[in-house]
C-alpha cells in the first residue's frame, strides 16, 4: 500500500501523524505512572499553544488537543509549566498531605519512575511497532558471504577476497550481511578486525573502513563509512524470515538497542571528527521524511515511527535540564546528597537548559534548510 505523501501537504500530514502518535505515548507513560504513584495531574495535552478541543475527567485532568502539533506534554500538580519545573513558593504553602500528591513533594522514586516512564514508553512503541513488522512482514536477511569485492577498496587493500564468509568485527560474532553493514557504517577511518573464515579456516584481516557521501531514491545526502564488499542474492543466501510472538518482540528489543549503539557511535564519531554533524536533522527534515518513508507504503512508514521514537525516547534522556534526562539528573543528586538542589540552583538549571534545547533546534534547523542547500 502506498500512499501520495511526497507533496508538501502531504509531508506535514504524515509528520503530524507520526510526531502525534509518539507523543501520545511519551505523555501516556508519565500519566500512567504518575497517577499509579498518586500524583495529580492537571493536564494531558497534544500539542501547545491555544486549545482547540478538550475535555475534564472525573479525576480533574483536562485532556485537550492544541493548535501547535509539536510536540505535548503533562501538567502535574505543584509544576510551574509545562516543562514540570516546580512551584517551589507554591508548595510551601500546600499542607503536607496535599504537597504528596504533588510531583516535586513525592518519594523520590515515584518522581523518577513517574519522569523515567516517558522515554521508557517511546522505547516500548519501538519494540512494539518492530515486533509486529516482523511478525506479519518478516525481516529481509541475508549471510554474511563476501560475493565481490570492490577493486581498490578498503577491503581489497586488506585482502578480503571473494567467497570469504565473515565470521566477527573486533571480535563480536556476526550472523548476517546487515549486521556488517550496520558496524562499518558508523566506524569511518577506524581500523577494523575482521575475521572471515576460508577454506574452512579462521583469517584476521584489518579493515579501515573509508568515509563515503551516498544519497537514498529520495537524494537525501548521508555519511558512511565503507570497506568495498558487496553481498549477492545466490552468495548471501537472501531470504525472509517471520517470527512468532515472543522472537518478533526479542527481534525488536534488538533492532531498539541497534538504533540506540548507531545513534551513540554517531555522536562520537561527530565529537572525534570522523564524521559531520549535519545528519542530525529538526520538523523540517522529519516532516520531509515521514512523507518520503509514508510514500513507500504502510510498512516504510511505520519502521520510520519505530526509528523516530527510539530517537524521541533517547533525546528526553540527555542530561539536561527541561528534559526528562535533566530531572532523573537532579533526582540522582538528591540520592546522593540526601537532599533537593537548592530551589536558586534548579532555576540556574533550567534557564542553562532551555537556552540548550533551543540551541540545538536552531543547530537542526539551520541544518535542514541554509545548511542543506550549501
């Protein structure tokens, strides 16, 4: 099933779509969570700015959809906005039994598995959305059989050699063509042990692989790095594989935790040089991509939500302040000190914080228009 998303109305459709539908669960996680723990919540919303539909519960939350579809959040009681940064003068004047239902005013464990529980959630839709692919769809794979090698490669100045079936990378086991692919690919100029067997017998090469600029069927430009083998149809043994249930949602534990390592090794790779920092992308280049993936049909596009939410899941736990990460930071100061930062230092926090998360939405969106077109 395809699906005409390549225009631009069509793009912002697909964008809307995907961004709402992970949020939803993001903000499903800290509501569950939070009211398991007793805490109140005042306010469940897609989207920010003016509210154009919404509803109270008999528990007092309003659940409300918002005119701007970028992003949502949950208001708990005793927070000061939507970023849950505490009513610090607010809460002072609460009695004690009313400040416990208070997000800031509860245990501490229940405020770190009330903020925990939002990326958590992400990382569950993941495996969730992974899982049923696999189930229904199946999962192309192929061995991990040398077919050809490219003249004048990396692997060729290694001495890998046709028919060679590669047995490790660093010395971690591997059992498909796509798991090589996926280790070279964010390892450019770093040298690599590869270990192929032949003729039956165990061979250590070293590989550097090289950094290569490719561009997708829609002409987005990427970053790789590359050692020159190539695996064929008849070499590779290529096939589709279906799991039951409890393979499928393991299969999809690990392509999570796949997506994770990539997108770690990546930001190394950044901060060491090795490669470029203008993959990392804002709505603009989302938008662009969930209507390119969305006209690729139903199964393109959800195996571009399950990415975007690993992402979502990752980004919320960057130890900065407004972000999930930042307050499970705090959390784990008090642990240690055995008691809160001061109400002064938090607010320092905050401010350092946004002045963060804007930065980088800059960073991103100079980077999906100026920087795109240079």
């Amino acid at each position: 099933m395809q699906f005409a998303f390549t225009n631009a109305p069509g793009m912002i459709v697909a964008f809307i779509v995907a961004i709402s539908f992970l949020v939803f669960f993001h903000e499903l996680g800290h509501y569950l969570v939070g009211r398991w723990c007793g805490i109140r919540i005042l306010a469940f919303s897609l989207g920010f700015g003016p509210e154009i539909v919404g509803r109270t519960d008999r528990h007092g939350t309003r659940w409300k959809l918002c005119a701007i579809p970028l992003g949502g959040y949950v208001r708990f009681y005793g927070d000061e906005d939507v970023a849950s940064r505490s009513d610090f003068k607010g809460l002072e004047t609460l009695p004690e039994e009313e400040r416990a239902r208070t997000l800031n005013g509860a245990a501490l464990w229940k405020r770190a598995a009330t903020v925990a529980a939002g990326p958590i959630a992400n990382f569950l839709l993941a495996i969730a959305i992974f899982a049923v692919i696999f189930m229904v769809y199946g999962r192309a794979v192929s061995d991990p059989v040398v077919g050809e090698v490219t003249p004048d490669s990396p692997a060729a100045a290694a001495g890998v050699q046709p028919g060679d079936v590669m047995a490790a990378l660093d010395g971690q086991p591997i059992d498909t063509f796509d798991a090589v692919v996926r280790y070279i690919s964010v390892r450019p100029g770093v040298p690599v042990v590869l270990t192929v067997e032949r003729n039956g017998a165990p061979v250590e090469l070293t590989v550097v692989p090289e950094r290569v600029e490719t561009e997708d069927r829609f002409g987005n430009e990427m970053e790789l790095g590359r050692i020159g083998v190539v695996g064929t149809r008849d070499s590779g043994n290529f096939r589709v594989e279906r799991y039951g249930p409890v393979a499928a949602i393991g299969q999809g534990a690990l392509q999570s935790w796949h997506i994770v390592v990539s997108t770690y090794d990546y930001i190394v790779n950044v901060f060491a040089g090795r490669m470029k920092a203008d993959q990392i992308g804002g709505p603009v280049r989302v938008a662009t991509m969930a209507g390119q993936m969305a006209s690729l049909g139903i199964v393109a596009f959800a195996n571009f939500a399950a990415i975007l939410s690993v992402s979502v899941g990752l980004f919320n736990l960057l130890p900065v302040p407004m972000l999930d990460g930042g307050h499970l930071m705090f959390y784990a100061i008090e642990a240690v000190r055995g008691r809160p930062l001061s109400a002064r230092v938090q607010e320092f926090a905050f401010r350092i914080g946004l002045f963060l998360v804007l930065a980088l939405m800059v960073f991103a969106t100079w980077n999906d228009t100026i920087g795109r077109m240079g």
